[in-house]
C-alpha cells in the first residue's frame, strides 16, 4: 500500500517529465484503467482568465442543490489535494495515495510513460467514478483541444470562460489561434457557453460548435454591482446575489456560471434559486485577490497574464484611493513587461521574488524592468526576504501590500505571513 509520501514523490518524478500536451498517453492509461470517466457526467470548462472560479461556483451551486459534486482544477496553490474534491471537501491524503499508488503500476508500463498532470486527470476520473459523482465540474490545465481533460466525450455543457493572449509558445499569438485550441472542448450535440467579449474568438467557437448550440452571457442584466473587502453584491435580472471572493472581476465570474444554470436547467438539471445563491455566497478560492491580513491590509492575487493583472488593477483602484506596495514574482514565459508597465500605475514600491519554479523569472531582473517603468524596486533572492521587506514597508507607510504574478509563491508565502 502505497503512502500519501511516497505518491507525493512519485509525482515530483513524474514531474520532471514536463508538459506535454496531447491524448494518447492520457487516453491510452484510462483505458487500462477501465475507462472510468465514461461513468460520470461533466462540465467542461476552459478560458484565459477566471475558469477557476467559474469552475469553484458551479460545483458549489450543485453541491447546494444536493448532488453528489465531483471538482477537478488546476494548478493547485497549496497541496495537490485541493485539485481532487468531492461536495466541498479535498480528497484525503490516504485515498489520493491509494488512487496513485494502482496508477502507478500501470503508468509506467506504458511505452510513453503519462506526465504528472495526466496522471492526476487519471486519479480524478477514477475517484469520482469510485464515489458515484451525479456531476463533476472540470476545469482544463492548458488551452483545450490537447490538454488531458479533453477525454470527456459528451458533456452536459461546455464552458470557455474568455478568450485573451496567454502561454503563446503553446497555444499560438493571434486570439483566432488561441480561441481554436480553447473551442476544441466543444463536442457535437453538447451546448457550449461562451462569456468572453472578442468577437474574433466568438467567431472561431461559432465555427467549431457548428452541430452545437451555442450560448453567450448577457452581461447587461449585470447591475448595482457592488464589491468592498467585505465582499460584493450584484443582480443578475430582477435577482440579487452575494458573493464572499473578492476582485470586481468576479461578478462577471458569476454572471457566466448562473448563465450556465440556466443552460443546464433547460436540459433537465434541476437547480433551485437558493441552492445558486448559498453556491454563489459559500465560493472560495484560494489566492484570487484573497484577503490575508488586515492591518496592514495584505491581498494575494494569482493574476499571471495581462488580461489578469488589467482586471487586478481595476480591484486595486476600486478598493483603495492612492497607490499600494507590490510584492511581485513571475514566470518568464509570461509578457511581464507588459504587466510591470501597467502595474507601475499603481505602485508605490516594488519587491520583486523568485517563486520556487524552474520557469520563474529572476528576480533582479524583474526589478530592473519596474525601475525602467520609473518605480523604485528592490528584489530578494530569498521569497521570504522579499516577503518580509515588503510587509515591513507596507507597515511602516501604512499601505495596501498586493502579492501578484504567480499562484506558484502563493503557498511559500502564507507559510510567511
């Protein structure tokens, strides 16, 4: 019997395989495994920016409602735990570790052994085929068409949250290439929503879902939208909803899930009102403009991506008056030099980290491009150093202190603070 260490290890080994987008490996390890996914029913979704909370809401609204609500998303912020959950609660550390240790075996028997993230799509199916899930909702790693979700056949419904520029070197640089690898989830007969506002990708996700209705938000029954560090409010029609996640963003998050209910009623799910508002109201998410402290106030962000880091700054504008401090680290495949220009808007000061990824961009570097932008910027070759040294500044000149840039620090950090 496996140990939840030792399938810890085995997935740090399995790591080192890389990422490697495509479906046989993914679909050559389910069938020996039996095919479980063919036993679950699914909601798919994908998008730029704000699939993970898409994805948050719409499992929590069925899990309101009383069904058996199987959630799969990535990447996870503290433990792999949080990728696997079942009504609300991460999976334990003995089932996980039972879960991997019969893949295991059977992974690397294959001739092209499955990289970490197909092996933990595998374990998800698996678990939530074992424990009889009415639905599970599932969130994509990368783009759509190649990535190790996309074995579901038949979904209840198919979501692309937003279509904007991000992981180029895999998904293409025009938002007509990027939004064809995101509407390759579409599946023949099965409705697909789309929530975003490019009319080049609406375009290409009409061509794709052309044996498939297709559905977009309306975004003008949006209204009296109302977002303090307390929460926000907002009606959607004549009804009015909470939410408990922070970010003026994630109205628009939840617009595009009750659109989604509402495509789901019509074909035979039911879904009463309350059950949409207590799923809406009890969302959480770690480290999506979350909350940590405050006094002073300490906010982490995992906006990685332009489009993320824009609908960051609107947040930060709309909850304080002047500028904040930065606590900023990032991957160097991201554009940050578009992020650090915008970004350098709002900062008073700049502490820019390494967050512990071989991806990540140095940290000196990331300074220099902040104090080309015209704002003073320090860096730490330590996270906990630049953690400190921010935190510190933020007390002494009583500001806001927002950590950004990569939910790849967020768990090094909370250990700080």
């Amino acid at each position: 019997m496996m140990t939840y260490k030792e399938a810890i290890d085995y997935l740090a080994f399995t790591s080192k395989r890389g990422s490697c987008l495509g479906l046989s490996r993914i679909t050559q390890l389910l069938e020996h495994l039996g095919n479980p996914h063919k036993n679950v029913k699914f909601i798919h979704v994908t998008g730029t920016n704000g699939k993970g909370s898409v994805t948050k809401m719409l499992s929590c609204i069925l899990d309101a409602q009383g069904y058996k609500t199987g959630l799969f998303s990535s990447p996870f912020v503290t433990r792999v735990n949080e990728s696997i959950q079942l009504d609300g609660g991460e999976i334990s550390d003995s089932e996980f570790a039972e879960l991997i240790g019969n893949i295991m075996p059977v992974a690397e028997a294959m001739d092209e052994p499955p990289t970490e993230f197909e092996i933990t799509t595998a374990a998800a199916f698996e678990y939530f085929s074992k424990k009889n899930c009415d639905v599970a909702v599932i969130e994509c790693g990368l783009g759509g068409d190649m990535d190790s979700t996309n074995v579901i056949e038949a979904p209840l419904l198919s979501v692309i949250t937003n279509v904007e520029a991000d992981h180029s070197a895999f998904l293409g640089d025009t938002i007509a290439e990027i939004a064809a690898h995101k509407a390759g989830i579409i599946k023949k007969g099965c409705p697909v929503l789309f929530g975003g506002n490019s009319k080049e990708a609406l375009e290409v996700i009409s061509e794709k879902a052309i044996n498939s209705k297709i559905f977009t938000v309306d975004y003008s029954r949006l209204s009296n939208i109302s977002c303090t560090l307390s929460g926000s409010s907002f009606n959607f029609g004549e009804q009015k909803f909470s939410l408990s996640m922070l970010g003026i963003y994630q109205p628009y998050n939840a617009a595009i899930a009750i659109s989604a209910v509402e495509i789901l009623r019509r074909n035979g799910l039911d879904i009463s009102d309350k059950a949409v508002y207590k799923g809406l109201k009890s969302a959480h998410l770690n480290g999506r403009f979350e909350l940590i402290k405050e006094n002073p106030i300490v906010i982490f962000d995992g906006s990685h991506n332009p489009h993320g880091v824009n609908a960051a700054i609107e947040s930060i504008t709309n909850y304080f008056d002047g500028k904040v401090v930065l606590l900023m680290g990032v991957m160097a495949d991201k554009e940050y030099p578009e992020m650090v220009k915008t970004l350098s808007e709002v900062a008073a000061k700049t502490f820019t980290v390494k967050p512990n990824n071989p991806r990540a961009l140095d940290s000196m570097l990331l300074a220099d491009e902040f104090i080309r932008n015209g704002v003073d910027a320090e860096f730490s070759t330590e996270l906990s150093a630049g953690v400190e040294k921010a935190l510190t500044y933020a007390e002494k000149h009583q500001l806001p202190l927002i950590a950004l840039g990569s939910l790849y620090m967020y768990s090094e950090f909370m250990n700080f603070i």
